[in-house]
C-alpha cells in the first residue's frame, strides 16, 4: 500500500563520494489491489480524493466499531446477470449513509445513491425508468442474501425510491419495507409510504430521508444490531419486463458496493434541553 522510491542503487557498502545531491525518498500513497471481483466497502479519504481500503470483505466479519457512512466502488459497472438497458442512471458509483438527530424519539437516516449519470426525476417513457433501493441489515437478515453471486448481500428491510413514469406521486411515493428476514425477500412485509418531500434529485444524486420516529411508532425498527451496526447496499433496478429469474434478479442493474454492504456514520447532536 505505501512504497518509498529509493534515490541510489546500491544496498550497503561505503558510499562513493559525489557532487551530486541524492534524490530525496519520497513516500507514493495509493489504493491497495484487491483480488478482481471484490469492491470496496469501508474506506479512508485521504489526499487527492484517493482511498484506501480498510474492509472489503463480509460487512459482519471484524465489523469496525465507528463505520464513516462511506461506500465506493474501484469502476462503474453492471450485475452480471442484468438483462435490461445500460443505462448510466442505472449504473451505481456510491452512497452514503448518516443516521443523525435522537435515535429514539425523532431521529433521521439520510441515505444518499449516486449514478454514473443525471437521474431522470420524471421519466416520460418506459426505457428512462430506474427503481433506487436502499437494502438494510439490521441483525436479523438471513445467513445469505438473495442474488446470485452477492450472498454478503443480505436485509431485512429496504428503503425504494420509484422513478417510474411520471417520477415520485402521491400515488407512487417512496416506502420503507420490512422483509421477511429468513428470507430477504418482500413475501411477508409491512410497506410503510414516505413523504413525497422525503426524497431530493440533484443531477446524478438522489437522497431520501426517513424519519425515525419514536421507539414505538419507528418503521425501521431494529432486529438484533444497534443502529451503528446495521449495514447498507445501495442497488438499482430497471422495472417490469426485467423482472423474471429468482426474486427478479435479472431486473437488478448494479450494487454499490459491488460484493457487501457498508456501515452508517452516526451524527451526534446535542438533545434538547429539557424546559
């Protein structure tokens, strides 16, 4: 991962005395290689926008105590299994998770999805169409998720912002669903509607608040994790006709991150004095 340029050939032996001034060693920074189809998951910004790997494997093994809210992925790219139109508003590139406010009494998970590509916030034909889904791991999704290929992929709840004809309406807004945690899958699922308000488009981002209400009235409650815990995936989809295959993976264009998920960052406030 570091590596120092050396300014002399030889190792060891007496110098040889010259006029010349020695290169000063200067310290290279860069990305650590990962073997090919393993993305990054938790990552350090440093200098120049360039990252470091600190995890790329499963997101529950050696999760780190403090996750930074951070996913990236090394290129954009498409789900093997994908069969519907490239598209770069399909195309994953990174996302962000940030839990901030009181955690119990009126809390806010803010989660961000960004694209290779301008968002199309209203679509007026069916091939500009795109699904933005925010997979949670609360504790309790099952050993293995759902897709061919992403088994560290896992969640028991998901948070869907359908850009479908005529964009985000009252009559399709964006939701908040419980999974069936065995399973990953919505079979057995409690669908909660979000605000229409709750979800912002700006060029190639798209970001989506959910409230967290109280610890009675939460729609995402936990299953098992504290909220510093849970784990995240961001992935797009093309809808119908794309939807056939097991659970409709063929419909599913990209993961960010590409083989796990990621960590929130948690926001801390001062609460509110008591009057």
């Amino acid at each position: 991962m570091f590596s120092r340029a050396r300014g002399e050939t030889g190792h060891g032996g007496p110098r040889v005395k010259s006029d010349r001034r020695r290169p000063s060693s200067k310290a290279v920074v860069g990305v650590e290689t990962l073997e090919g189809r393993m993305l990054l998951s938790y990552l350090v910004v440093v200098k120049n926008h360039k990252v470091i790997p600190v995890h790329g494997g499963d997101a529950r093994v050696a999760e780190p105590l403090f996750g930074n809210g951070l996913a990236f992925k090394k290129q954009a790219n498409f789900y093997t299994f994908y069969d519907g139109p490239r598209t770069p508003n399909l195309d994953g590139v990174s996302a962000t998770a940030v839990f901030s406010g009181n955690r119990v009494t009126d809390g806010t998970l803010t989660l961000t999805g960004t694209v290779a590509g301008p968002i199309i916030a209203k679509p007026t034909k069916a091939a500009q169409q795109a699904i933005y889904t925010f997979a949670i791991d609360r504790g309790g999704a099952a050993k293995a998720g759902p897709f061919p290929g992403r088994s560290h992929i896992r969640f028991d709840a998901v948070v869907v912002v359908p850009l479908t004809l005529g964009g985000i309406t009252a009559k399709n807004p964006p939701y908040v669903q419980i999974n069936d945690a065995s399973i990953n899958t919505p079979l057995a699922t409690t669908t909660i509607d979000l605000s229409t308000s709750s979800v912002k488009i700006k060029g190639d981002t798209l970001t989506v608040a959910v409230p967290l209400g109280t610890s009675t009235t939460n729609p995402i409650p936990s299953t098992g994790k504290a909220i510093d815990q849970w784990n995240f995936n961001f992935f797009t989809r093309f809808p119908s006709p794309y939807g056939s295959g097991k659970n409709g993976y063929h419909s599913i264009a990209s993961f960010t991150p590409e083989q796990t998920m990621f960590q929130p960052y948690i926001q801390h406030v001062k609460p509110l004095r008591a009057t």
